[in-house]
C-alpha cells in the first residue's frame, strides 16, 4: 500500500508484537524490514534471569537475527554468534524460518561487576574483542554461507554494517533498540517474567539499497568502503536516493521502536509518507526451542562410557539442561550401559 496505511490493516496505532513487517519504497530505490519484539523477547530473557547490561546485549542481538533472517525462505535457518573475550564471551541467536526463535547468552558475572565499577556498560565493550560470524543454512540439499566479522570495539549495529560492505555488498543502514518497559495497569495481572512487572521489548528496522542500476549500487559501495566511518557515508556528494534513506532511517529514536502503541506501519509512514511507502503481508515470530529428549538422548550416546560416567550426579543420574531454553531432564544411566 502506497501513502497512508490503509485502516484494514490498522485499526489503532497499537503496534502488534513479534512481528516482521517488510516494506519499500520505491522513489528511494530501497526495500528493507520493521521487527518488533515484545513477549518472544522477553520469554528468552526472564527464562534466564540475565542482569540488565546483558539483557539489553542479548536483546540487540536478537532484533538483529531477526532482522537478518527473516529474508530466508520457507526451512531455512539463520545463526547469529559471538565469540569474544569480553565479558559476554558468547551469544548465540537461532531463527529458524518461517518465525521460530531461540538465544541465549554466556558472560562473567565478575567482569560485568568490574565494568559497572568502571562505569562503561556500553555493547561494544562488554563484547571486547572477538568476531560476529552469521550463518546461513537453506537446507541440505545447498551448501552453508558463514560471513564472519571481526569485532574490535564496535556495537552490533556497526558490525551489522561492516558485514554488509564486506560479504553483502549491499548498502545497509541498520537501527536496533532494546528497553525494559513498565506495563499499564491493564496488563500488568499476571506477569510473571521480568523484575517488579517490567517486560523486556527491542525493535529494529533495516533498509537496503537495492537499484536497477547496478552502478548506482556500485558507487555507493565505493563509497562506503572509505575509512572515515560509516556516519561519514551519510553525508552529501553521494547518491541523493540512498542519502535521503539512510538519514531518514537513522533519525528513529529508540522510543519509536519500542513503543507498544505505535504499530510498524504507523512508524514508516512518519518516516516515509513524503515519499510513499508500500507495506507487505506481516509475519510472526515467536520463542521456539528445538531441544527435546530424543535429541539429547542421541547426543549423551554419541560420548564415551567414561564421559557418561563422569555426567552422573549425586542423585544417581545423568542431567542435561537446554542452555537456550532452560528447560531440565534427566536420564537413567542404565539407558546407556552404565
């Protein structure tokens, strides 16, 4: 839809949660995506009691998986993982198309307290110094993509960009925002995740450059590979179209991504509606793990009998926990000839 988003499709500003709405706009020569997460999100962080400083980290990387994504066709899978010697030495964010969603996060709760004493709890250095490798996986029958990211002092809306210039060559501008917001007296009966009522919600929008001129593109991307920073790309002297794009893009404030009250629609069209803006069919994402005990039954075989034996607790049994979901079992060790 063109201009002003039809009221079929909107019938209040409410945003809808977990949600993927794609869009383009086309005097602008750019397609891009709006995700809005809000019980998903927040199921994958209060199921793990994270701190706040990590949560907010997990959250950003989520979004950004999501973002990513939700390009891939029906079956396919998209990994997102960070591998650093920062204090959250580890995430890992699973989607798997076409909305099923899992993470979760590994961090050294003494570092965590060093850098609040220190008073930087910023993205970029709780995640120190390491690489950002993205996989792709559309099935068996096609070879696995990895794009792999050095990550040197940098957030992850940065490496989302420098990842894009290098593996990509599309020209991308990426915005995410993570929040703990308080809910409103009507929703706040029967909360049960999150401290004090609160509820963790992130959103993020993408935008690509995607002409039909393929020099277009090209410059641009000559462009972009100048050392001045990517702030220093969206200055005049380059392609008016993509100009206009990414300042639009980047002028979101992170209230406008989290806000539950305004829908994606509602949001693009403030932030295209002199230009017109065409909103496709929304898809939902939601909290999904792919654990489950068969699966961890062939796991625990594949290990040898004195890695089994060495699994058995106190109690006589062999306990396995989900690190993405939390979720508990225990086996008998007889199962496996012990």
């Amino acid at each position: 839809m063109a201009g002003e988003p039809s009221s079929s499709r909107i019938v209040s500003d409410r945003g809808k949660d977990d949600s993927i709405v794609p869009f383009a706009v086309t005097p602008l020569d750019v397609r891009g995506r709006v995700v809005r997460l809000g019980p998903a999100l927040d199921r994958i962080l209060s199921q793990h009691n994270y701190p706040p400083e990590i949560a907010r980290i997990t959250g950003e990387a989520t979004a950004l998986t999501v973002l990513l994504g939700s390009s891939l066709k029906t079956d396919g899978r998209f990994q997102l993982q960070t591998r650093t010697d920062g204090v959250v030495s580890m995430i890992v964010v699973d989607f798997e198309a076409p909305g099923h969603l899992r993470a979760y996060a590994r961090f050294d709760e003494s570092g965590l307290e060093t850098a609040r004493i220190g008073g930087d709890v910023s993205t970029a250095t709780l995640l120190g110094t390491g690489h950002l490798a993205l996989t792709i996986d559309n099935g068996p029958t096609v070879s696995r993509y990895q794009g792999v990211v050095a990550l040197q002092g940098q957030n992850l809306e940065e490496a989302a960009h420098q990842y894009f210039e290098q593996s990509e060559q599309i020209p991308t501008r990426v915005r995410l925002a993570v929040g703990e917001l308080m809910p409103g007296p009507a929703e706040s009966n029967g909360k049960t995740g999150g401290g004090q009522g609160q509820s963790w919600r992130a959103g993020g929008i993408m935008v690509q450059f995607l002409p039909d001129s393929p020099e277009r593109q090209r410059a641009v991307q000559r462009e972009q590979a100048t050392p001045e920073g990517y702030e220093a790309k969206s200055e005049p002297g380059g392609d008016d179209a993509w100009n206009e794009a990414m300042a639009l893009t980047g002028s979101v404030e992170d209230h406008e991504l989290l806000d539950p009250m305004l829908s994606s629609e509602r949001l693009l069209y403030r932030l295209f509606n002199q230009r017109g803006v065409t909103v496709f069919e929304t898809a939902e994402v939601r909290h999904v793990c792919r654990c489950d005990r068969n699966r961890i039954v062939d796991m625990l075989k594949q290990f040898s009998q004195s890695d089994l034996k060495d699994m058995v607790g106190d109690d006589g049994r062999i306990g396995v926990t989900c690190e993405f979901c939390s979720t508990a079992r225990d086996f008998d060790p007889a199962d496996f000839g012990l």
